[in-house]
C-alpha cells in the first residue's frame, strides 16, 4: 500500500498547476489582443489582416490550427505517458522534458521578426504557436494525470483538485496584470508598448518555469502514486476510453463549457475596454476581482460537492454562468440602469461561483472516471482519460477562437461593438447546451459502483 501524499507535497504539487496557468493565461488572454488590437492599445499590426469568405480572420485559422495539432496530440502523449517506464516516474518524466521549451516558445509567440506586418511574421507565429502547444501537452497531461495517482481516494482527489485549482486561478490572475507591467516598464526603461509587453512575457514566463520544476524535483511520484505502467496500445485505450458512456457524456459537456468559457475569457479585456469604455487596468482589476472572489467559493464548492455531488454542484453554475454572459451581452447600453464601472463589477459577480465550481470538480468527475475503469478492466490509463478530456477541451477552445475572432468582423470598437456583443450571446447558447449533456451523466451510480469493486478487490486480498 503506497503512502498518503503529505499536504507539504500536495502543495508542491499544485505549483506546478501555477506555472503552466500562468503561461496559458498569457496566450489565451493576450494573444489575439496583441495581434488584433482594438484602436487605442498603442500596439502596431503585426501580420497581415486577411479574412476569409468575408468574416474568418487568418489569426482565428493559426489560433484554432494550434489547438487542433494540440488536441490531437493529447491522446498520444497521454499513451506514451501511461506506458512509459522511465526512473523518474512516468508523469513526472515528461513533466521535466516540457517545461522549458514550453516557457521558450510562449515567449517567442510575441518575438516577431518584423516590426510591422509582413508574412514572415505570420508563418513564425504559426510555428511558434503550433510548436508551443505540443510542449504543453508533453508537461499538462502528464500533470494532470497525477490527480487519479496521488489522490487514493475521492475526497483525497476532490481536496488536490482544489489546491490545483487555487493555484490555476493565481496564474490566471498574474497573467492578467501584465497590462500593469506594460505600463510600469514603458514608464520605467523608456520602452515602446510591444518593448514593454515582450519584457512583461519574459519575466512571467521564468517564474512560470521556476513553478513548473517545483513538483519535478520535490514531489516522488514513484513513492505515492498508485498508477502502474499499462501496456495497452494507443488505438485500443482511445476505443477504450470513448466506449465508457459517463466519460462520453461528461467530455461532451466539459467541451461546450470551453467554448464558452473561452469566449469569456478571451472577450473580457474587450468587455471592459470597448463595452465599458475603460482601461486595461480596470480590465486588470476586474481579473483580481474574479479570481479574488472565486477563491472564496471554494470552500463552499468543496462542501458543497460533497453534500449533493460535484454533478449538481457544476448544473447550477452553468445557470449561473448563463445570466453573467447574457447580461455581459448587454454592457455599456444606454438603458442598464448602473454606472458603467458597477456593471463590470456586477458581471464578475455572477461568475464567482461557477468559475469556483468550474475551477475544481471537472478534473475530480474524471479521476473518479478513471479510477472506476481501472477498477472494472485491471488496467491503470489514467493519462488518456485526462489526455481525452484535454483533447475534447481544446477543440472546444479550438472553435472558441474562430468564432471568437470572426465575429470581431463585426465590430470591435467604441461605437462599433456589435462583434463583441455577439461573442457573449453566442457564449449563453453554448452554456445552456453544456447543461443539457451535463445533465445526462450519472454520477450517484458510477461511485456506487467504484466503491462496490474497491471492497470486493479488498476482501480478495484479506
């Protein structure tokens, strides 16, 4: 019987959560906004505007290229992860390969060539990007993997998923404040405004990579985790995976909830800078704030997924999220009775909650997937089931950018905002429809069954 994973090292291991957060949030927040920036960021055009059919952008095709090479890619890491034998622990192994070039390659999406738009910068984001995305997967699905192996139980699974979430959110919040670095390092060194986002990205991107070594050098995987090699091949484990019919239902329900968490995510320095008429640093206050207040949730998500399930816990913050992006939708018109500045505040409001909720259970529905199919066939696949759920997420973030950046088409602007306004309409449609599949999945009977196995496994061995 392996150890219990002390909370020092839980610790250490959802700092590792808080590197790769950091990084992700500076390419998912920034991205578009540095390479199709509304009038008034100070920021010049980098690569050519170029729509197809009128209305899909060439950045949205490099954006959702990216993640599709990436999501394809995780089921393939995840295999080679699951049946690697390597010293150091098949997780941790490739967590320590995929760090660095990971923090390189984020920092070199935004090192163009070229000080203006020419089509050498457009193939070196391209490369830059797709290269990036692979070296994420090669490091987060490894990780995440982790969760189903260290945590023995599920409340020791439900308690690391809510410190990785504590952690994933404090570098989501970090990336948000480089708007405050760009300005204090402008002010500062006498730089231009892409001189000052390049060495904002530079800085985050080592104390990411400082965070992302941690679990690799303190935390034993071969002393606490409970996984063993698999020897099933790749082909096999995917017919596996995606014959489990609560992995199926809960995948395509998690992927909706990306495509409009994405559009959230990615629209809300518009929301506040086009919608709201502010600045960035309201944009990076309004960030803290939701991630300050999702951070009180948490307690609250925690007890409350052990009251009524993490199911039902997840059902009422896809309602909750449905009302924040309606009335995001409806920002800055003349009819809201709120001052433009409260009504941003309203919106993250709604948000705490779910993104709480949001934050925490989804990994913790998938380790007790998983743990409920090694139970029932003997094999330990733990990576491909959060390689498959990594890929179902990034196809939903996959769609998020293309539809995200061809209804910019629409306006992006002061006075010309009806794109944005779009994204969030858009956004409320793909949260009800999460919801629908959400509701299909059965959680009471799938832990039924897990603990049913568990004391039939423990009485053979007594």
């Amino acid at each position: 019987m392996k150890p219990r994973l002390p909370l020092g090292r839980a610790v250490a291991y959802s700092i590792g959560q808080l590197g790769w957060s950091l990084v992700i949030g500076i390419i998912i927040n920034f991205l578009v906004y540095f390479y199709l920036p509304p009038e008034g960021a100070g920021l010049p055009q980098l690569i050519p505007e170029i729509y197809f059919f009128g209305f899909i952008s060439i950045i949205g095709i490099i954006t959702m290229g990216g993640r599709l090479l990436d999501a394809i890619t995780d089921p393939w890491i995840a295999s080679l992860s699951d049946r690697s034998a390597a010293r150091m622990g098949r997780r941790i192994s490739f967590m320590a390969a995929g760090a660095l070039p990971m923090v390189v390659l984020m920092f070199l999406v935004f090192y163009t060539p070229h000080a203006t738009a020419t089509a050498a910068n457009l193939v070196w984001l391209t490369c830059t990007i797709f290269f990036f995305y692979i070296f994420f997967t090669v490091y987060q699905v490894p990780y995440t993997a982790l969760v189903a192996e260290l945590g023995h139980t599920p409340r020791e699974r439900l308690n690391l998923c809510t410190y990785i979430s504590i952690t994933y959110f404090a570098g989501q919040v970090i990336s948000a404040q480089a708007p405050l670095l760009f300005s204090l390092f402008q002010g500062m060194f006498d730089l231009s405004r892409v001189e000052a986002v390049r060495l904002t990205f530079g800085l985050l991107g080592l104390l990411a990579l400082i965070c992302l070594y941690v679990p690799v050098f303190l935390v034993d995987e071969n002393r606490y985790s409970i996984g063993k090699p698999s020897s099933v091949p790749l082909s096999e484990s995917l017919k596996m995976t995606f014959r489990n019919k609560s992995f199926v239902i809960f995948a395509v329900s998690d992927l909706i909830y990306w495509v409009f968490m994405t559009l959230l995510q990615t629209g809300l320095i518009y929301y506040a800078t086009v919608l709201l008429r502010q600045s960035e640093d309201y944009y990076s206050m309004l960030f803290v704030l939701l991630m300050g207040g999702s951070f009180l949730c948490y307690p609250f998500v925690n007890l409350l997924a052990r009251k009524v399930g993490k199911k039902t816990v997840l059902l009422f913050s896809l309602s909750l999220f449905a009302l924040s992006l309606l009335f995001t939708s409806q920002a800055g018109q003349h009819w809201v009775p709120l001052p433009l500045p409260l009504q941003g505040y309203v919106l993250v409001l709604m948000a705490f909650f779910p993104l709480a909720a949001y934050g925490i259970l989804p990994n913790a529905i998938v380790a007790d997937i998983a743990e409920n199919d090694a139970l029932r066939t003997g094999t330990h696949r733990e990576a491909i089931f959060f390689g498959a759920r990594s890929f179902m997420m990034k196809l939903g973030q996959m769609v998020a950018m293309l539809i995200f950046t061809s209804l910019l088409v629409f306006g992006r602007d002061i006075g010309d905002d009806l794109g944005i306004r779009l994204t969030a309409l858009a956004g409320v449609g793909f949260c009800l429809l999460s919801l629908a599949f959400l509701y299909r999945y059965n959680e009471k009977s799938l832990l039924r069954e897990s603990a049913r196995l568990k004391e039939e496994q423990d009485n053979l061995q007594a």
